[in-house]
C-alpha cells in the first residue's frame, strides 16, 4: 500500500507551507467545530492549534485530527510566532481582551459577531489593527450568504423600486447566553448586519422594547426599530422564547415586495410583483395595487461560513480590509448599544451621531 | 307542479313571522354580501331591507333576493316600525350617527368593528342602548371563531401555564380605506379583541410605532406593544404593505406554547410542549428546555360570522347582554385611540386609567 | 321606505324576463347549494325550480329563496314549459335517465361529472341532444378553473418544451358515495378531464391498480396510467383514504416543469426552470440539469363553477357547442371503464381504440 | 505550546489501538465524505485508508485528514491485514466483486444499498460472509432513522389499528447515475427497506411500471407495487423527473394515519387520529369518519448515517448480526428485480415465492 498520494507526504505535521495562512482557533464550543470544519477546507489555511478552557470539548477534535495541537491556553497560541492569524470564538465579554492581545502578538484576527462588547472597545480593536497593519474581521456571518447577496443585487438593481422599509423575525427556543447578555446582542446582530448591507448607511436613531420572562432583567424577547434617512424603516423581532423557529426578512419597496426565508430548502427568496400606489390622477384618495407575478430566482447556494473562512483568508493575503471589518463591527455594536438604552428608557429614540 | 313546499308558501314577502327577527342592512360593501348571506341562514333572523348610497352595489342583490327591499336611504330603514334589528356595515365614521339613530329609533343595533371612532362615541352609545333597552352589539368576528375560543379553553385550562406574551401578525397588502383611517383601525381591532378575550382585562398601557409610506399621515404599518398586570406582554403587528397575507399569533407560556396560523386550512391551532425554565437548582444561570409532542388539537369549524350572527339574534330574543357588547366595543377602541396618541409621541407609553 | 329599486320591482316571481334563461335543477345535495349559488350570479340565468327526494334538504333553500318553487318530484320540472334548462346533480347512476327525459322534454342539460354511467349511455344521450338540437353539457369544473386554463396556455405556448408526464395526486378522507361507485369514478374525472384538455387528445389505453379497504369491491385507493402516443405517460393517485387533503399536479416537460398546487391560496401554480437533458455530445453516458428561476404566474382567480354556469348559459344563447360537451364527457367515461376493467385484470394494459 | 492533549499523543498514524476497528473504504465519490466524517466520529473506529479510481477526489480528503492512506488501487486495501473491515461505497454493478474480495482477505463489509446486482449475488455474498465468519451490512439507511423507528414502534403498539396501505413518494431532479441502473435501483431500495421494516415481511408479489424519458432503456419515472398478505398494499412512486424534492411517506390504517416527511425540519412525524370505517348497523352503505387531533411525537434527531457507521461498528465487536443483514439486502434485492421483470411484462403480477 505505497500508493499514498503524494499530497499526503509532504504534509508534515505541523511544517510551514509557503503562501499557507496558519490559524490558531481561541474558543472551541457551539460554534467551534463549524469554524475548524470550514476553514480546513480553505486550500491555503491550516488550522494548527485550538484552545479552549474546557478540555472535554476538545477530545473529539483530537481523535479526528490528531495534528492540530490542542491546549487549555490561550497564550499557547499568541505566543506561536508559527501562528498566522487567529479566530476568536468566545463570549462576547472576552473578545476585547483576547483580540487585544492577538493583535499585540501580531497576529491576524477574526471574531465571531458581535466584535465586542461596547463601541468603545470596537474603535479600540480598530485603532490596534492599523498600528499593527493587521487584518481584523468579524464575523458576520450573513453578508457571506448567496441570498442575502441575491437580495443586495437586486436592491441595488432598481428593480424593486423606491425602500419602503424592511421586517425581520428571527425566534425560536433558547439558546440563552451564560455570559449575561439579552437576546438582542445575541441574534439581532444577524439582522442588523444583513440590513445595514443591503441599506448601505447607519440609521438616523434606534428605539427598542424588551421584555424578560425567563431571567430576570436579561431580555429573552425584543423589538427594535432603525429609522433611516428618507423615512426608510426596519424592524426586528428577536426571540428565544418561541414555539417555532423563524427566520424571515420581508422588504418592502415602491415598485416589488422581497421575502427572504433562511429555513426554506428550496425557494429562500421571493421577489413578488406587488405594489400599493397613490393614484395621483384621482379626485378621491384612491390606491391601486399591483399583483403580479412571484419569481423565486435560483441562487446557487454556498455555505456562508466557507465564503466567510475564505474571504478571510484572502483579505490577509491581499491586505485588503475585508468586507466585513472592524468598522462594520462597531456599526452593529453601535445599534445593539443604542437598543439596550432605548429599552432603558422604555422605548425612547436613540439619536445615533 | 303543485308541490312548492309548505314553507315556501306561508313566506309572502316582507309578511311578519311571530319569532322571527327583521333585520335592516345600512352599507352593502366589501363586507355586505357576507352579512347578508350569514343572516339569512339564521333560522329566527330575516332580512328585510338593505341600504346603501351606490345603487349599483344593491343590483346584484337585487336579482338573487328580489323579495329585500333596496334603498340608497337608511332613513327608510329606521322608519320601518317592522324592522326590529339593523346591521351597520359603512365606514367607521359614520358609525355613531347610524347607531344612535337606529337606537333612538328603537332598533337592536350591530356594528361592524371598531365600534365607532373614539372611546366618547362608545360610551355615548352605551347610554343610550342602556336607556332604549336595547341590544347593542360590535362585530368582534374573531371572538366567534372557533379556533380563537379553542386557544382561550386550552389557556382557561390551566395547559399552558403562566402567561407569558402574545405576538401578533396581521399583514398583506391593502386594503387602503378611503376614510383616512390608518392601518391600526383597519386591522388591529382583530388583534385587540382576540387578545382581550384570551387575556381576560385591559393592558395598563399601550406603546405604538407607525410609519406611513403611501399616503401622507396615514400609518400603513405600524407595532403596537401592550403592556399587562403581571409584566404578560402582547405586541402586533399590523401592515397593508406586506407581500404575502399572514395571520399569525403566538401564545407564549411557561409550560406550554401555543399557534394559531388563521390562514391554514387543516392544522389551524398547534400547541407546543415546549419551554424554557430557569433551572433554579444551578449554581449557574442555567435555562432548561423541554421539546415535546405538538398537537394540533381538532376544531369543528363553523364560520365565525355565521356564529356572530346567530348570537346577535340570540341576544335580541333572550335580552342577555352580548359576548361583544358595547363595552367591548369600547375597550378595543379605547386601544386604537392610545395606539394613535403614542405614535404621534415617538413610541411613548400611554397608560390607561 | 318607497325606493325599492326598479330593477327588484319588475321581479315578479316566477315571470318570464327576455333573453333570460330559466333553470331547474334536479338534486340538490353535498353540490346543489353551490350550483344555485353560482347560477344566480350569472345575470342572465334564473333559477325557477329545485328538486331533491329529501325535503329536509329543501327547507333551507326556501327560507333563503322563498321566490324558487320546490318540488320533490322531477317530473314537475320536465313537464314546466317555462323552464329552458335542467342542471342533473344526483348520483352517477341517474344521469342517464335523467338527461334523457330532460332532453325529451326540450330542455338544454347540463349533467355533473361523469356525464353518465357509461360510455353507451354517454353516446345515447349525445344523440338524443343533436336530434332534439339541445345543448348538453358536462360539468367537467376544473376545464374552468384559471389555474388549468394557465397551464394550458403555457403548454401551448411551447415554453416548457416536449410533454414527458403528468402525475396528479387527488387524496383525502372520504367521501364514500352511497350508490356503490368507486374511487376512480368520484374523483379521477378531474384528473382526467385536466389531462386531456392539457394534451389534446386520448390516450392509447389505460391500466389501473386498485384495492378496496372500507368497503369489500368498493376501491377506495386507486392509481391509473394513461399512455399517450409518444411515449407520453399520465399516473393518477386518487384515494379516499388519507390524512390530509392533496389536489397536486406536476408537469414534466424537457426545458421545464410545472406545479399545480389547488389548495395553495396564492401560488398555485408554479413554473420552474429546471430540467434533465442528455449530454449528447459527451462520450459518456452524461446528463447535464438545468436549475434556473422559479415563477408563480400571477393567475386572475375567478369561482370555476361560476365560469362553468356562465358558460353553459352563453352556449345555449349562442348555440354553440359548450368546451365540456357530450363527447367530452364521453372521453372521460371511457377512461373510467377502462380503468375499472384493467383493475379487473390486475393493471393490464386496456387499449382504447 | 507543549499543552497538546495526551489522546492526541498517542495517536502515532496507523498505529493499532486496541479495541479500534480500523477501516478501509473502497469508493469516494458523492456519498464518501459523509461516510468518512461519520465513521471517524465512532469512537471506536478508525478510518486508516482510503481508495477511489479517480485521484483529484482524494485530493480534498489528504488536506483534512492528513493521517489517512489515500490509493488507487482497491487491492491496497484488501491486503493490509491490519485493516479490520471495508466500506463499499461504489456503484451497484461492482459491489459483488469488491464485497467479496473483502470478505475472502478476512474483512468486515459494510456494502452501500443496495447490496449487489442479483439476488443471485446477494446470496453468494451471505454465503461467503458465512464461511468466513465475517459481519456483511448493507448500508439501509433509513432503518437507522429516528423518524422511520418512531413509527416502526408506532406501529408495532398497535396505536393505528389495523394497516392498510403505505403510500411512498421519493421524486427529485436526478441524480442519473453512469452505470446505466434505472431510478428503480437508485432511489426505491430506501422506500422497500422502510416498508419491509415497518410491515416486517416480504410482499406476496411485485407489479411496477416505468417510462424512459431522458436515457433510452432507463426508466426515470417509475410506480411500483408491493402485495401483502391480508390485503395490505404498498405504492412507490420514484422520479428522477421532477420539479421539486418529495421524500412523503403516508401510513393508512383502520384507526390512524401517519405522515413521514423527510424533509420536513421541524415536524417530521404526524400522527392523525382520523379514520373511515363501515357502520356495520346501518341498514345501508354508510361510513362514519373521525377527525381527532394530530400529533407530532417529537423525536430526538440524531444523523442515522452515524447511527448505521455505529451499528456497524458494535456488530464486528459483539459478532452479532446487525439490523441489516445480508439477508435484509437480499430481500430488497428481490424486489428490485421483480419491479425490472415487471416493466418488462407491462406490469404483471411477479409473484415472490
């Protein structure tokens, strides 16, 4: 049985190959695998060690992958001056502190959504990583999905008319947060992020309400409103107290109507001719409707989490800031901060500067 | 062909039936057909006249019932001294003065929702029902819509544990009234009055966002949040502005949740053994889960307007103060008024005293 | 309350209007109140006379109607000079017998589906109709349905390239008919009658599998191939015994492929771009798909069964051969013999000559 | 960085761990990454090489998994004695060959379905399997699926009385496959394999039909059905053809009906408490129906590849038969034949001795 490839041979655990981006992975939990899996299938990046406190969750990475060294310290892998970039995937009170750090090391870095934990540490992440010329990336996840991209290009397009004003409802049961944080800065980074691609400028203001059943003073259930310039609006429903699991977008525009449906299999997104307009030509206040054709067009599907890995990748080898960087990071936090106050002050509009 | 049969016989037209209530139609629009054609099928109720000031909408009537005496003045119909009960079906506007005449005239009064155009109108004709001793009644459909009184059984019993919140969907596109109402008055009373009833009181207070998008100063989307005794929240959310039609609410409870999607033919109702639980024993903040068996309990469907229709008559022939009384009537308004208030104050929280 | 309109005041009951055609219908079951509902729509048509054994059935009908004679006799509607037309909505069994003393009588008939209990019958009652020069028509519904006219109009158009298959599924509990017929004869005319005006013509022969479980000869599952010039296959699913309702039709062509869904409320019918072809240029054994848009045409809804009625009306005022004749009637007959004999012979193939 | 776990130590590449079932998969094309991924998350299996004819597959596969020997040649692997058992995951027409060179060096054989070409084959492999004393699987699925188990064990309860038919629907575009195999060989084993699970014995005989629409001689459409004692019928509807994914499963019996819906995310399972039975009191025809509520059984999800890898796995270890024996493929292989023999004769009855 010599016949092993020859691919196979030169790969000695854990040796330098040129133009090969060597990862370090800081939190191996919900997300972890999904991350290891993905970024393994990036033809120039290696995953070469994950850390993470809990030493259990760790076991069934090793039997799978005996090469990646694995370690309960995180410095472990700041220190590895062998070591790249690496991907932080850790509760959001930590991605301060260890993307600090990760920076300092001269590492390249990527957090999960949200980038942190205030604004205050996001422009701080930010400023690291121009004085250290180092790539910082987070990861919001959706605007690396085929049908939220479908839907930009669309907007962009014209064809959908004048933005009326975009609903999204993300719900479903739990998964409550250990760290404190309400389901706002858990799944409406999701939407906001999606929105503020697909509008392409920062709200005028923000209000919210919340409500929490489940933990006392930690929201489980949420309303947010964005209002942008030109009397455009989004609202946002977030839930982890629901029957079923949501995830729907509906945009709403002068001319067409868009839904987009992540849980659908087959037919994610809908572009419906349909419209409401004034009839100008009429005496009596009198609307006319459109209704006409529902196209759902083919959107060849890759998985945003692989899109996502490799866009990183590259923006580290071109040394381009990345589509999602540290600026589209602190906008998100900008809004879940604003949201927080709002609720705060039941309901009040957060005037954003 | 001798053998007409005997009923058919004794039913010279507009001859008074011992028993039979007589019913007056005042505004034969959208909604007229339906009212018409529900009455008739009520065995004790009969319809003897219809109103409305656009003669073409009566034609059609005309020729399938040629026995019902059409007019475009609803003066006509209060004149009648044989007209025992009127059906008021025109826009909200109009509703106080055609209810109050039809009650100083000496009618058993229904009113299409919401029951007139603020909380003073209600209660004025309140009063006047009260002195007249007559029935009052507004056309909270949902209230007899066999799925609406299943969910309420299911919380009555105790199943689904403590109340937590209700979400409400109710959007599609249109139709635009051409009475300058927004989109709260048009569709929310369905929402309001299903809620009160599965509740069982009134909200502290009410919460309201609204944007308008078509016509200038008329919300054609708008969230609503009530807040309940107990911090029990209920939030809807209305639209004429929506590609596809949803009528959807979520019950959400501590043991149990419940869906109602109106729009389902055969599974109309589910209810989901479902939680989240703070585990209370956990050093941790720790949340349990339960995911259990969902049913979709039978309901035998009979139309709610049929349903509607018959208690009207009911309560003319028993005298018993309507499931939908005025007070009813007056307490959904009561809702919209302070929707309106907190729209036009960015959101604030309108208590109701 | 002097303002009846002009129009119910002429309405003397039972007088004769010019160029009106006055109908009697003979059975007034599960269908009849939907056919007197529809009949009375179309404005140049009156219903004058209904007949039903049952005279429970018959009750309801006068409280509404008081205007329409009720008899249990048909032979008093036969014998009514004044009556131009009979609609025969009883079981299967009667049709022949029925239609031919409508016929007899000088009346045009329109017979529910299936035309008659046998393809002889059929023919029998074809002639008498052009000796007596009457219009006899069939109500084949669904030749009236928007949806199917749609696909027709997309089938001929060319769009979806050459017709591979059509497979329909047409399940739900009940309902068992009491005069002994089965399955294929309740429910497969639908399919049927779709399918032929769909293709354009009949089909070379005919095999069916059925089996009986509630009631001992009585299938109540049944599936049916209908082989076409061409190579051309149609299968047919039709069951009175399954837990949900499914009215489902696929249209498999070689560019694209159509879905007919009738119990979806807004996108019934659904074109999707996709299709299989041989790779012909390939060495190998290659199939190359094609996985494009999908659209839901936007399709104008209007009650099929009042655009039969109205049909039925204008052909006997223009004396012109209705779309759903005899012969049609008769091809779907044939059909339903055939398939009842291949059951018979265990799904051998019945050739239709 | 010296933290690397001690599990991780210990795993020199291809070194014998005791107790570990080291496997060699022959085939990796489509289904084989799954196949990897779920045998390396066995605990106690190991996936130590890897042959496939076409060398850039294996490509992707070194990059992961560096540990794993990657060949050309099949032989490779049947003489290194230090692999335990062999996954064959190729097409049909080579299965015998490969399954029993494996079993003849002494391996365990796990044969993706169905198990070979014939029965004739089938039967060799078994005897062969014997004489060695070596574990032969076939790689059914579906009998390892929680949702399929769920009603297996429904049934078995006797919750749904008496069964009448089960309805299978398992239609998509292609895949085609290049061994010249028609849809009957690719996609029907997974219907026989659950309904022979469920029913738990052979069909008294087989009848199918097909239609080649893309590749001459290949059926890509095809209905096939299965006879049971008793009167209980199985139908198989499969299609390469069509518009949209279908994997349904209906299950009617004399007291409930079950759906299975593969594809459904949430809701897989339904149980409806709705029957059709003869009233054996009444003078005539009469069946009464019931329509009770409908349940869905939640069903802990677990991935019935890595369900069947494990079954695999423990049935080496313990030396006991596994669920799907050779034995198990031979049936559905019979079918499989008899369905071909069937089209052939214009389907005939193939009665199954």
């Amino acid at each position: 049985m010599a016949m092993t490839l020859k691919e196979a041979k030169k790969r000695k655990p854990n040796a330098r190959k040129s133009g090969v981006v060597r990862m370090g992975i800081i939190g191996y939990g919900y997300w972890g695998p999904n991350l290891v899996r993905n970024l393994q299938d990036v033809e120039s990046a290696e995953v070469v060690a994950v850390s993470d406190l809990n030493s259990a969750r760790l076991k069934t990475l090793s039997r799978k992958f005996p090469s990646i060294r694995l370690t309960s310290e995180c410095k472990d892998i700041f220190r590895d001056s062998s070591i790249d970039a690496v991907v932080i995937a850790t509760p959001v009170s930590t991605h301060f502190m260890l993307a600090k750090q990760a920076l300092l090391s001269g590492k390249h870095v990527f957090v999960e959504k949200p980038l942190a934990a205030s604004v205050q540490e996001c422009r701080a992440l930010i400023e690291i990583a121009r004085t250290q010329k180092k790539t910082l990336m987070v990861g919001h996840t959706f605007e690396y999905n085929p049908a939220v991209l479908k839907i930009s290009e669309i907007l962009r397009s014209g064809e959908l008319g004048r933005l009326h004003y975009i609903d999204s409802v993300r719900v479903n049961l739990g998964r409550y947060q250990s760290d404190g944080r309400n389901v706002i800065w858990d799944l409406a980074p999701h939407d906001i992020s999606i929105i503020l691609h697909w509008i392409g400028h920062m709200p005028l203001g923000v209000s919210a309400w919340g409500q929490s059943f489940v933990q006392k003073g930690i929201e489980d259930v949420a309303f947010i409103r964005l209002g942008f310039p030109g009397g455009i609006l989004a609202h946002i429903h977030v839930s982890w107290l629901a029957p079923a699991k949501l995830r729907r977008m509906t945009v709403v525009a002068s001319q067409k109507m868009a839904l987009y449906d992540d849980l659908e299999n087959f037919e994610k997104i809908k572009i419906a001719d349909r419209s409401a307009q004034l009839n100008v030509n009429s005496d009596q206040l009198r609307v006319d409707y459109r209704l006409g054709d529902i196209v759902s067009p083919h959107v060849d599907f890759k998985e945003p989490l692989g899109q996502e890995c490799e866009h990183f990748i590259e923006s580290i080898r071109s040394g381009k800031k990345p589509l999602t960087d540290g600026e589209s990071g602190a906008r998100v936090v900008r809004i879940l901060e604003a949201s927080d106050q709002s609720i705060k002050q039941g309901g009040k509009f957060i005037r954003l500067t």
